[in-house]
C-alpha cells in the first residue's frame, strides 16, 4: 500500500514539473496555447532560483579559486551550444550565448566585466561593438581614394560607397566555441564537506575583426565575463534541453551550479600572479592535461585528509 501512494505520489510530482516545463501542451486547442499558465498555476509556481546558503568567512576552513575552459566540441557540453541558430523552435530554446545576450539586449543583465577579476564594469552595449566589425574592401578602398577631399560619412551619404564596398563580419552563436568558467572550492567545516561555487561565467570566440581577416582560423578569445550570482535570475528562466526526458528540461542555473559540465582546470590562484598552465608548462599540451588533473586532485585531497586520524 505503502509502495502505491510513493508511487502516486511520484508520478504527481513529475507530472508538476512536465506542466511547468511545457505547461498545458496536452489541453492546447491551438499552438498560441502552449506554454501559456493558468491563473492556478501561476499561484503556485515558485519560479526563482534556488538562493545561496550564507557562508560566513570563518566558516571556511580551506578555499581555493581556480579557472576553467569549457569545450563545446564535447557532447556532455552540447546542451551550453544548440542551438546555434533561429529555428522554429522559437524561444523556448537558445543556447547559453544566445541567453545572455539576449538579457543584455533587454537591461536584464548589466553585471558585465572585462575580465575574471570583475574590476571594470563594461556597458552592454560597448560588449556588442566585438559582435559587428566592417572594413572597406578593394573597391571601397579605389573609390575613397578617388575622393581625397572627402571623408567616409560624405561618400556614404551621396550613395558612393554603400554596402557592396564593404567586408561585413557578425559573431553568430555557433562561433561560441568555449566558454571560460572561474569559481571556487571551498571546505565549509560547519556542514564538514567540500563545495562549489561559480563566480563567473565568460563566452569564447574569435572577434568579428579575426573572423574576418583570419576566417576559421581565428583564435577564440575572451569576449565579456558575467558575474554569475547576478545572472542566476536570468539563467534560472531559461531552459537547456534534458536530451533523457524532454518533458523535464533543466535550466542553465541548475546545469551549471550541479556541475553537469566537463572543463580542464587552466589556472588556479597561486603566487606568481596566478599564472597560467600554460606558462610554466610550455609546448607540452599532455603536460599541461597532467597538470590540471595535479591541481583537481590537490584540491579533492583536501576533504579526503579531513577524515584521516
């Protein structure tokens, strides 16, 4: 009897989630009705991100930032990249780029960086310049010299120059190719455990100008960091696709704060000005895999000693 209501139950609460993930797709008499929540569900749809515990500093008996790079070519990595462009999938689905430029575009994300250390605070609108990048080509280049007593805006506005005298470049989501992840170990000796959390999340690409001088051999880059704890209200909307149960997705927040993730470890806080691997083990990518694993496996000690009498 027992085993029938646990199982009742389950299925109930399963049943929950699915309506909130594509609430009312199975009583839609229209497309327009999908998605769209009833006055009864909204009442009872608690749909924000699960907050942070406080952890006070003395809480924290061992800690230890490190700085990792997230390969999109890896498939547990795939549901940060697809998809990669506007398909018929409307909305509901976007990659982790299109997110947060999406949020960007909107004012709903302003806690954008330069770089991992969060010291100078970038408008989103001076982030999107590294999106769009356009040059005269050889044409353009023959009429403004035809030109010499006139500048680029007069000859743009008399119909001279116009589009076709250009070479355009825009960063599309499926030039994401990694993404650069820095966060924070620590051993919390209230709960006796060692935990995680992420601080900041950056998107890699080629710029629009490399795209368009070096075209697929263009070096990804550091494009902009978010500081993660104020991008969690957006993160936690948006909806990654659960490739095991697509009744069930999970949302960015959760994929990210669970981990469900596969990066290498390209640096840790240390006291040469927190270096790079790649620094001080030069020309050796296996060397580097080695030490990465070394850096891993120091910090998973940590918890392993705690225990040893």
């Amino acid at each position: 009897m027992n085993r029938k209501i646990f199982l009742s139950v389950s299925l109930l609460f399963a049943g929950v989630i699915g309506v909130n993930a594509q609430s009312n797709i199975l009583n839609a008499k229209t497309p327009d009705e999908i998605g769209k929540k009833t006055a009864a569900q909204d009442s009872l749809d608690y749909d924000k991100p699960l907050p942070y515990g406080y952890v006070g500093d003395r809480d924290m008996l061992f800690a230890k930032r490190v700085w990792e790079v997230v390969d999109l070519d890896q498939r547990i990595n795939f549901p940060m990249y697809f998809p990669t462009e506007d398909s018929h999938l409307g909305d509901e689905r976007q990659s982790l780029f299109g997110v947060l430029t999406a949020a960007m575009d909107s004012g709903k994300l302003t806690e954008v960086y330069e770089d991992s250390y969060f010291t100078t605070k970038v408008p989103p609108e001076n982030v999107k310049d590294k999106f769009f990048f356009k040059e005269l080509n050889g044409s353009g280049i023959d009429l403004k010299n035809q030109y010499p007593d006139k500048d680029l805006a007069q000859l743009e506005a008399e119909g001279i120059i116009n589009a076709e005298h250009y070479d355009t470049s825009i960063l599309q989501p499926s030039d994401v190719t990694k993404y650069k992840v820095m966060g924070i170990w620590y051993f919390d000796k209230r709960q006796g455990e060692l935990k995680y959390r992420i601080l900041g999340i950056c998107p890699m690409a080629p710029s629009a100008l490399d795209k368009l001088r070096s075209g697929e051999g263009a070096e990804a880059v550091e494009l902009f960091w978010v500081f993660y704890p104020g991008a969690r209200d957006v993160l936690h909307k948006a909806k990654a696709f659960n490739e095991r149960n697509s009744a069930m997705p999970i949302t960015f927040d959760h994929l990210l704060n669970s981990r469900r993730f596969s990066g290498t470890i390209v640096k840790e806080e240390n006291v040469m000005g927190d270096r790079l691997i790649e620094e001080y083990m030069r020309d050796n990518s296996q060397m580097q895999l080695l030490e990465a694993e070394r850096v891993k496996d120091k910090i998973r000690n940590f918890e392993q000693d705690m225990w040893n009498y």
